[in-house]
C-alpha cells in the first residue's frame, strides 16, 4: 500500500511525504523536498569575503541572522580577526533573537494548532485570544532586537567583519531590556501550557549532537558533542559528516558515522539542560519530563524552554552592554589567505560555515551545512517506527500522526535546498 502526502502543512518550505508498505510494514518512507537548487555555495565561490555574511544570510528568511553571523565568523577564523567583547554580546543577542521568533512562531502558530484542535493560529485565538497576543508580541520582540542592531528585521545589513557599521544607541538597548523583562513570566507562562499538552507516545533512541561548552548553554561557538561521547571541534566535525543528494530532490542528507542523528532544541535540552538558567530550568522542572529524552515530538517543549532562556540571557547580556562603552569601530585585520570554520546553534539546530579564502580574499571553496540536511535522515528513520507501531491505523489518521511528526522537527526546506 502507498500512502501519499502530496504538501507537509505548516513548516517552511515545500515538502511531499510517500510511505510505502509491504505485509503490514513500512517498505520504505520518503520525505522529499520539493524546492530547486539554490546553490548558494557555488554563488559564494569567486565572490570576496565580505560578501559572504551578506549573501548568506539570503538562505533563509526565517533566520537569516544566524547564517549572517556564522559567515563571519567563520571568515573573522580564516583571516585571523579578534574582535571586541562588545561585538561579540551584540552578535549573541542577535542569535538569541532569533531564537526568540523562531521558537515562538513554530510553538505557537505552526505546532500548536495541532495540539488544541484547531486549523490554524487564526481559528486557535477563537479560544485562547490571550496566548495568541502574547506570542505574536514575543515573536515581534525578537524581530525588534535584529532590527535594532542589524538595521533590518530580516537580512541585516550593519555587521562587518571586525564588528558593525553602526552602533545601536544605548537607550534603544534600554528599551530593549525593558520588554524583555516584561516578556519572561509572560514566555515562562506560555512554555508550561505547551508542558501541558498530551503529546504522543513515542519513543526512539538516536544520536544527538549539538553545541558544547563548560561554562554556558552553548549557541554561539564550543565543541561539537553527542549523546555518545563524541566530541571534537567544528573544523573537525565539518570533514566527517558525508552529505548526499538523492537524484530526484535538492536537499542535502546528513549522515554522521554511517547514521543519521538529530540536532536541534531537543538535542540541546539533552545535551546541556543543567546550564540553561533559572527561569528554563524552573520551567523544564515544573514539566515532570525526564531527559535525557528520546520523544521526538518533545522538540516543541523543548524550544519553548530554550525561548525562555534566551529572553533571560538576553536581559544579562544587555545589562552587560549597558555597563560599558560599545566600540564604534570594527576591528582592523590584514587581508591574507586561510580556512576558517564556525558553528552556531541556529533554532533548528547546529549551523556550519566554513570558508577558504586565497590571499586576496576571494572565495576559493566553501561549505555550509545546515540543521534540516542534517536531520532529514533521522526524520525518516523516525517516520519508520513511528508508523510500524501504528500499522493498524486508518490511512489518513496515519497520516496526520506522520505531518505532527514532521512538524515537531521544526524543518527549514530552505535551508535544507541551499
């Protein structure tokens, strides 16, 4: 029997879903995404470093800042920039933001309806007009935050390698901070309500690999590790994941190992859940989930843990930023040749940049690895169990218990077809 899905609803992009099943198991099950090559590597390739940042953040519309932020990082690697304390807080809060309206457009506007019976968030503010308010202010909130020091909501334009054109001015960072606090109860609020939710049962132990380091809930840089043991640097790493093509769709696959792995909220969550802060901590705590935990659809909790910390580490780091002069400069470097890595913790998960740049700052070669590539292996490993325990299940119950499951990975075919 073929089970088709011809559009996975409300997650970024467009995606099609075939399962095919043999004497009551599933045969094979393919998510393809259906978007053209956008070869933004190859685009990269000629262009000079600076470019990069700006054309990188192009992959994505829904966290551009990040694929901003990582390019010059890993250009500031290749060509040997330090840049200043300041620099690197602005960048962090940039990050955070956009975990903030990521996070909180999937939870509450793509995941959620599931949950509550609803179609969409539209006909969900019928019955929960409060939340609804609330998450549409938070998810501005982040917005504001890129805005105010990248210049544009959506593809920043005043990060420079070395720091930024311009420095956003300090009552502007007040203001910041104060919607920020206003917002922690309201997103420590919501997070306990997703808490809530009967979500389904499921269970299946994979690899989960992400951002690590031993003073922070890692996001802007540390060493890659997983749920195995492994652990080495973001260079390193880079040279051992094999992305493969399949013939009839754009969309890289991750393999680690051999094997397909997960990164993402709950990978994080798994990984480092004793150095999110006190407000997720109490939030995750107040869940009576254990962790490390192995349900796929936890990922949606998971993010609305992680939004709360970002709001709260976002108040400390503008605290931060208050208390000393912000450099109106960006660092001065010498154009030469090299390779240069660097890893965030996008919302979907971990993000790769890697550049090599000849001595005149050209592009000679680069990679990016993005978090969906890395996941569509283990979403269809995970499509594989989750239907072989539900055979018995009329097609199209079966069917919307896969999109769910789809969704609670959060995917970015976007990305994924860069």
């Amino acid at each position: 029997m073929k089970i088709k899905l011809e559009h996975v609803t409300r997650i970024e992009g467009h995606a099609s879903l075939t399962v095919l099943l043999a004497e009551g198991k599933v045969h094979s099950a393919r998510l393809k995404y259906e978007e053209g090559a956008r070869l933004f590597e190859g685009l990269l390739r000629g262009r000079r470093f600076f470019d990069a940042p700006t054309i990188a953040s192009r992959i994505c519309g829904v966290c551009p800042s990040v694929h901003n932020v990582t390019a010059l990082r890993a250009v500031e690697s290749a060509l040997g920039v330090a840049v200043a304390p300041g620099t690197n807080r602005l960048r962090r809060l940039m990050i955070l933001a956009q975990w903030i309206q990521s996070h909180t457009l999937h939870a509450f506007f793509l995941a959620l309806p599931d949950y509550l019976g609803a179609e969409s968030a539209i006909s969900m503010a019928r019955d929960y007009p409060e939340e609804v308010e609330v998450a549409l202010r938070l998810k501005k909130l982040g917005n504001d935050i890129v805005y105010t020091i990248g210049g544009r909501a959506v593809h920043p334009i005043t990060t420079r390698v070395g720091g930024f054109s311009r420095i956003p001015p300090t009552t502007s960072l007040a203001g910041l901070r104060e919607r920020l606090q206003e917002a922690l109860p309201q997103a420590m609020k919501l997070a306990r309500l997703v808490a809530r939710l009967e979500v389904p049962d499921f269970s299946r132990k994979t690899t989960y690999l992400a951002l690590r380091r031993p003073d922070e809930y890692a996001y802007y840089d540390g060493e890659v590790c997983s749920t195995d043991g492994y652990c080495d640097t973001a260079a390193r790493f880079c040279g051992s994941v094999r992305e493969d093509i399949k013939p009839d769709t754009a969309a890289k696959t991750g393999f680690h190992a051999g094997k397909g792995f997960f990164t993402g909220a709950l990978a994080r969550v798994n990984l480092s859940r004793d150095q999110l802060n006190e407000s997720a901590r109490a939030v995750l705590d107040d869940s009576g989930l254990t962790f490390p935990n192995y349900n796929t659809f936890i990922n949606t909790f998971c993010q609305c843990v992680e939004l709360v910390h970002a709001i709260d580490e976002s108040i400390r780091l503008l605290d931060d930023l208050l208390a000393a002069d912000l450099e109106p400069q960006p660092s001065s470097f010498t154009v030469k040749a090299g390779l240069g890595v660097a890893a965030t913790e996008a919302p979907r998960g971990t993000l790769y940049h890697s550049y090599t740049l000849d001595g005149e700052g050209f592009i000679t070669d680069d990679n990016i690895i993005t978090p969906t590539a890395q996941n569509l292996t283990n979403i269809e490993d995970d499509i594989d169990v989750f239907v072989n325990e539900r055979r018995d299940w009329e097609p199209a119950r079966l069917i919307d218990g896969i999109e769910i499951l789809v969704r609670a990975y959060d995917p970015c075919v976007s990305c994924a077809t860069h």
